[in-house]
C-alpha cells in the first residue's frame, strides 16, 4: 500500500488556547485532521495539523499570530508507527484492541480488532471513543436498519454499527487507502460481507444516494466538511432518523449546530476539548 506524503505544522501554546488554535487551523487551511498534544503536569500543549501537501508556514504564522513551524513528516508508515503499543480502548460496550493485545480482551464486551495502518481512527481518539460510546447508548434505545459511516477511516464505527445492529453497513471515505483498510478490517472482525465501503466525496457517489435515506448516519470528520456538507447530510437523512456528528472542539459546537438547526438537538457527548452530538430529523 503506497504512503501517502505528509506535512505537520506544529504550534507551541497554553492550554486553554489550545482549542482555539485548533479550530482556527482546521476552519482557516483545511487540514487532513487536527490534533491537540498536552503536556500531562504542565501548562503548555502543541496544536498540530497534518496535511498532504505542503502548507505555506508563513501565512499559517501570521493567521495564528505567532510562528508555525512546518516540516515533512518521514517517509514511512507514521500512522502505525504511532500506534503501534497502545494499549486498548474500552468505550461504550465496545474493546478495541490491536495484535499485541489480542490475549487482553475480557468478557462482557463487543471486541474489535483494529491494526494500526496508513487511516486514521484506532478508538484511541477521543472523538472516536465518544462515537462508539454513542453507538453503545443509541443501541439501548433504538435498532437500526440502514447506516451510513461517513468518513470511515479505518471502518471501525462501520464495524461496531454491525456488531450492534447485525445489518449491513455502508461507509465511504474521500481517500483510497482509508476504504482499502476498511475492508481489511472488516474482514478480519468477521463482517467483511456486511460492511461496503465506496471511495466517495461527500455524499454525492451513486451508491451512497442509491442507499438513501438513512435512519443512522455518523460522521466522524472535521467541522469544516461538517458545515459543507451539512445540506447533503440534511437531505439524505429519513424522518426520525439520527445523525451522529464528532471530529469537533467543544467550542465549535454552536457553530456546527447552526448549520443543522433543522434537526432537532437530542444531546451532547463531551471528553476533554472534544465534542460528538447527537440530533433527530423530525419525523414531519
């Protein structure tokens, strides 16, 4: 599988301007995705965003009022190498777990195995965790018949929604690579045949408007392409359906909720600066 070339711009700062800066960067020069690295006893953290092609460090600099530094990150799987030793993920009714853990899973639980490669989102994300967390909760409640995981990653919302459901599953992703490693993954979970993932750019792919409405959708992605897409999302949801929505800031959550205000909010689930709501297209 190719790696895809990558850049991090990386900014030092306090804490409590963390979130700011984050939002900023994401909203400001469209990243693949935004991180915020705390220091665990101290102060400071560094707001990092990663892209696949070179971002210009001196206008980032002069929209963050201070310097960015920018550099290539090394030709080789970064993702994985990152990855790799993290221990498991408990969230919801859902342990994710990798190889090197595959002895650790305890009982009671929904397992996913998910191998670190070249997509992002193993559980260890806060945002991740909170969608399957989501899930877990939403499954006391309701079943789900046709579920689309839009921006899929590595497939692992894709994979739980079928562990929980036992429906088939339809995911899309805009990058290749992410879609490929779906695949695997639901394969090696033991639903390869109930999860379809498509290579799509919003929701504008035949199958993925062949598919609607949906009554589930879950869009763990940034919240610029949330607020882009929001019309698309709007329209390819059935009434009553839910709508899970994360990859955003706590301080981006009255944004992102104004571009949806024809929903009906249904709540809001929060770790650290991160954010996933919950909303409901009324039934009329």
């Amino acid at each position: 599988m190719p790696m895809p070339p990558l850049w991090k711009a990386s900014v030092a700062l306090p804490k409590l301007e963390a979130s700011d800066m984050a939002s900023l960067l994401e909203l400001a020069s469209d990243p693949q995705a935004v991180l915020i690295v705390e220091e665990p006893f101290g102060p400071g953290a560094v707001v990092e965003a990663l892209y696949t092609e070179e971002p210009d460090a001196a206008w980032l600099s002069k929209i963050a009022g201070q310097p960015v530094d920018v550099a290539p990150l090394p030709d080789q799987d970064w993702i994985k190498l990152s990855q790799e030793g993290l221990p498991p993920v408990r969230a919801g009714r859902f342990f994710v777990y990798g190889a090197h853990d595959a002895g650790q899973v305890p009982h009671g639980v929904i397992p996913m195995r998910i191998e670190a490669g070249l997509a992002f989102g193993t559980g260890h994300h806060e945002t991740t965790a909170l969608c399957l967390a989501v899930l877990s909760d939403l499954a006391k409640r309701r079943t789900f018949t046709n579920v689309l995981d839009l921006g899929c990653g590595t497939g692992l919302l894709a994979i739980g929604a079928v562990k929980l459901w036992k429906r088939r599953v339809l995911a899309s992703d805009i990058d290749p690579v992410a879609i490929e490693v779906t695949d695997e993954n639901a394969q090696g979970n033991g639903v390869g045949d109930k999860v379809r993932a498509v290579v799509a750019d919003g929701l504008t792919n035949p199958v993925l408007g062949a598919s609607a409405p949906y009554d589930l959708i879950i869009a763990n992605i940034l919240a610029g392409p949330l607020t882009r897409l929001a019309p698309q999302i709007v329209a390819a949801l059935a009434p009553g359906a839910m709508l899970v929505l994360s990859g955003l800031l706590t301080n981006q959550e009255k944004m992102i909720l104004s571009f949806y205000h024809r929903l009906r909010f249904v709540g809001v689930w929060r770790d650290g600066p991160w954010s996933a709501l919950v909303l409901e297209k009324p039934k009329r």
